[in-house]
C-alpha cells in the first residue's frame, strides 16, 4: 500500500489534543517502557529527551519507573504541550519533567546533552522524517540509548479497516480519523532501515513489536 503523508505535522487543536490526552494508550506506552527495560535493565539515572511528548504520559510513567532520571519533553503543539505541563504538575513531578514547546527541526534543543532519546508516535507526522533522525544525533551523548517507536504501515486499506475497528471502534470520531490517517502515513520496515541508513544510524535495530508497531533501539557509539 502506497504512503499517504499526514495533512498536517502538528496535534494544534485544542479539541484534537484534548481527544488524544483522554484517550487510553496505556498499552502502547507500557510497551514503550517495557522496551526500554530489555534495552537497559538497570536503573537510569541519567537524563532523557521524548521528541513529540504529547500529553507526557510517556514521561510520567517513565519518572515513575526511573525515580532518579530527569526528562526533557518536547512537542511542537501548544494546546499538547499545555495539557503536558497540566499533568505533570498534578503529579508534582515538575522538579524532574520539564516541558519545551518546539517544532522539529530545531537547533534551540541542546546538544550532545541527553543519555536517552525517545519518541513515540511521531515519526509518521514528519514532512520530512529526516527531521527525526537528525534531531536525534544532535541530542544524543555519545553512548546515548535510543528508543523510537511508531505505526507500521499495513500491505493492505483492508488491514487498515481491521485495525481501525479493532482498536478504534468505540473512540471519538477524530481519534478514529486521525488513527486511520497515521496508519496510512506510516512507514515500512525497509522504508524506516533506508532513513537510518541516510542518516547514518545503521547501528540501530529496526523490528516490529506488535500488530501495527516498529520500534528502533540501540545504543550510539
């Protein structure tokens, strides 16, 4: 199946993000930190960087896990990056999670700074998606860990329905539209191989871990 870019790179509706932080992802995102685990057993001490935070549920769970880590959460939206903030502080986590509103591609981010690089979910938004990869390099110490996961593109519009109505069935109607442009806007393993390879992260690891997930991991030099 051919790739249908998303129409727009950023969540910047209010309605939209308000859908998104309601909505229960609990299984993906637990995935997420479950990954990070067998990648690094231990705990992490250090400090990391989630590239397209959205409602920082992701950071939450992870400062919960990895109580002396510290998290940097970065997304372009504003009504996303406000409910963040809103959540965060709820938590009262606001010491350990600080939030930046900015669009990728940015130099404003620091460099070389960050022990782990995340991203969930954003990939498949990127006009370009070498915005990522770049983004990436730049943030990442050296031996930083790396951890990006997002949808994989379905063979078939057929698999698109099936997973839409297996996992959307009951959502909002603009939850259920945006999930059905994301998985038409994702990216193949090979697709995902040759952006790595471009952008030379070769090193990193590229599977797919569920039904309608890849997840790139590995450890830079």
């Amino acid at each position: 199946m051919k790739r249908v870019p998303e129409p727009q790179e950023l969540m910047d509706g209010v309605p939209q993000a308000q859908a998104y932080a309601e909505a229960d992802f609990s299984e993906a995102n637990e995935l997420f930190l479950d990954l990070f685990d067998h990648l690094h057993p231990d705990a992490f001490r250090g400090t990391v960087i989630d590239l397209g935070c959205g409602p920082a549920d992701i950071p939450l769970r992870f400062a919960c896990r990895h109580p002396e880590a510290r998290i940097d959460a970065v997304d372009g939206s504003l009504p996303m990056i406000t409910l963040a903030r809103r959540a965060i502080e709820t938590a009262g986590l606001e010491d350990r999670i600080t939030t930046r509103c900015q669009h990728l591609p940015t130099r404003e981010l620091p460099a070389s700074a960050y022990g782990a690089v995340f991203s969930n979910s954003l990939l498949h938004h990127l006009n370009d998606p070498h915005d990522l990869w770049r983004t990436v390099r730049h943030c990442a110490s050296p031996g930083a860990l790396v951890l990006v996961m997002d949808l994989i593109r379905p063979d078939s519009a057929t698999n698109v329905d099936l997973l839409v109505r297996q996992y959307a069935a009951d959502a909002p109607e603009i939850l259920k539209r945006d999930f059905r442009a994301s998985l038409h806007a994702a990216y193949t393993l090979e697709e995902v191989k040759a952006q790595l390879d471009r952008c030379g992260l070769e090193m990193l690891h590229v599977e797919q871990v569920s039904d309608r997930h890849l997840a790139i991991m590995g450890t830079l030099p």
